[in-house]
C-alpha cells in the first residue's frame, strides 16, 4: 500500500519528468509507444489520486523519462 508521503514522492518526480511538455504532447508520445492514455488520466495523475501503474508507465515513456526510477518510487 502506498502511503501519503510516497504519493507526494512520486507525484513530485513526474512533474519533473512532464517539465514544459503539454499533457496532450505526453499522451500523444505516449500512444506512439503503444501506451494509449487520454491527457485527462495524465493530469489525474498529479492532482492527488494514486494513478494506475499503466499510466504511470505511459506518463514516463511519453515524457522520456527514466522507467526504472519511476518502478522505485
């Protein structure tokens, strides 16, 4: 189970990741990886909620983002 203090860590290190990218353009980067995702689960994914692992993964891939570091956290 994840606890408040990791949801904050991570949630902190994919607005890393995002940096000036757009929702749309990480969705889109995303789906051209084979990782479908809309940018609304993208945003979801930063206001709080404990996103899906799937997304989590398609949020990385289409930011470019180090896998491995976001499997730690």
């Amino acid at each position: 189970m994840i606890g408040s203090v990791e949801l904050a860590e991570l949630r902190g290190w994919l607005r890393a990741a995002k940096g000036i990218r757009t929702f749309d353009g990480i969705a889109r980067r995303a789906g051209a990886l084979g990782l479908h995702v809309c940018a609304c689960a993208l945003r979801r994914a930063l206001d709080g909620r404990l996103p899906t692992r799937r997304t989590v993964i398609a949020f990385v891939r289409g930011a470019g983002a180090d896998e491995a570091r976001a499997g730690q956290l």
